[in-house]
C-alpha cells in the first residue's frame, strides 16, 4: 500500500532524480559537507568568507532547479569555512 502511495505521488520519479544529482555531485566534491547554509537575498556575501573548492551553477545539475531571481547567482558553492566542509545555497 505504502509504495502504491508512492507511485500516485511521483515520489518514486522524485527520489530517483534526487539520487541522480547526489551521485552527480559526489563524484565531483570529494568530501562531503557537514554544514549547510541557505542564504537568502542580500546574504551572498557569506561567500567572501569560504574557501570555494567547488562552484556549480544550477543549470548545469541534473534536475536541480533554477533561481528565477535576477540578483542571485544561481550558484551551489562547496568549500571550507574555518577548516570546516560546508555547502552553500
């Protein structure tokens, strides 16, 4: 009954596209993050703070959807902030 439920909601189609795009990343990022930050307009500036190993534009992932928002740069930043892996929105 449970993957019935799935299935009528497109879960199944969303976690595969889900693990489509992790695996697309973690073959390109190494390390994986332990810290996520979401920032919002105006908050961009956070990235003069990390050490960016990796850039994507969000064009460019599988499935990944795209900011629609002029200001933004539409980019998932990985690296480093005080030693520490993070990933940025």
């Amino acid at each position: 009954m449970i993957n019935e439920r799935h299935k009528e909601l497109g879960m199944d189609s969303y976690k595969r596209k889900v693990t489509e795009t992790a695996k697309y990343l973690s073959t390109r990022i190494g390390t994986g993050p332990e810290i996520g930050l979401l920032t919002g307009t105006g908050l961009g500036d956070i990235a003069g703070s990390i050490e960016i190993t990796n850039s994507f534009a969000y064009q460019d992932l599988p499935h990944f959807p795209v900011s629609t928002v002029q200001s933004h740069t539409g980019r998932l930043l990985f690296g480093r902030i005080k030693q520490r892996p993070v990933i940025v929105m």
